[in-house]
C-alpha cells in the first residue's frame, strides 16, 4: 500500500529545502569558526547557537517528509564559501542567506496552496513566522553594527558588539508581538 501524501514536486522540493536548512548550519558554523579564530567568541557563540537552530529546521523537514510518507533524499550540501572579510560583511552575508531561504519558503508556501496540500501548507507556516524572525534578528544586528561603524568599526566598538552578542537572545521581537503598552 502506498502511504504517501506528498506529490513528487512538493516531496522534491520539501527535500530541497531539508538541503537548503543544512547548508545555511553549515554557513553559520563556518562563520562562527571564523569569528572565534579571530577572538571575537561572543559572536562565535552565537553563530555557533544558530547552526544548531539550522540543524533543527532540517531536522523539520526531514520528520515531515517522513510523516507524509515520502522518501526523504539526502542530498550534498554545497560549501559555504569564503571567510567573511569582517564582522560587517559576516551579517551582511548572513542577512542575504536568510532573505533567499525565505523566498524559499515563500515558494514552497505557494506550492502547497497551488496543489491544494493545506497539511505543508500548515506545516509551512511555522516558517514563515521563523524565518520573519530570522530577518529582524540579522537586520537588528547589522544596524547594531551600522551604530559601531559599519565595515569600518573600530576595536572598542567590535569588543563591545562580541559581549553583547554572547548573551543576545537567540529571538527577535516581532511586529505582530508589539503593543502600544510593549513597542
């Protein structure tokens, strides 16, 4: 008896996307390598705490494909390209590789309306809130980092920038989430 409830093209892309979450742990792992092996622990910290998240998200699609019983396809992960040139750069290039997963997204959302698959339809909106989050937190950081200076921020401000990063929260607060009371 087939058990599956995924077209192919949406178990194809749902696949691809598994793919997409491990390569963005792997950008963020390599990024927080990077940073440490230039002292700047706090913000490796973080990264390091944000390749786990990828990790999970993976994990996500992984159990999903499965739960709808389809195949799940582990594909390579592409590498995730140079060291950042500096922290500005870092979460520049960060900010970008969240904007393109939440196209991703997007068109697996659009996918799933399309074909009338409202169970990835409801699975996928977990991300869309997910990845909203994703973008405010990188957009937050780099206008901490536009404050410091930008890619020309000093020592102190960098120094600063990584204490502060160590023990930033791993959320951002969404527009949905404020309030007059809590803007």
């Amino acid at each position: 008896m087939d058990t599956n409830r995924l077209s192919q093209k949406i178990a194809s892309a749902l696949n691809q996307q598994m793919t997409n979450e491990a390569h963005n742990a792997q950008i963020y792992l390599a990024y927080g390598a990077w940073a440490d092996s230039e002292g700047y622990e706090g913000i490796a910290n973080f990264l390091f705490r944000h390749a786990n998240e990828e990790r999970n998200h993976m994990m996500k699609f992984l159990e999903y494909i499965l739960k709808r019983g389809s195949k799940v396809v582990v594909s390579a992960i592409p590498e995730p390209g140079p060291n950042p040139a500096g922290v500005n750069d870092c979460f520049e290039r960060i900010f970008k590789s969240e904007v393109e997963n939440t196209a991703n997204i997007y068109n697996l959302v659009n996918m799933s309306m399309e074909e009338k698959d409202w169970a990835t339809w409801n699975f996928m909106q977990w991300f869309v809130k997910e990845q909203t989050e994703e973008e405010t937190l990188a957009l937050d950081l780099l206008s901490k980092i536009k404050v410091a200076g930008g890619a020309k921020a000093g020592a102190d401000a960098l120094y600063a920038l990584d204490a502060d990063l160590a023990k930033t929260p791993d959320d951002a607060r969404l527009a949905q989430d404020v309030s007059v009371e809590r803007p």
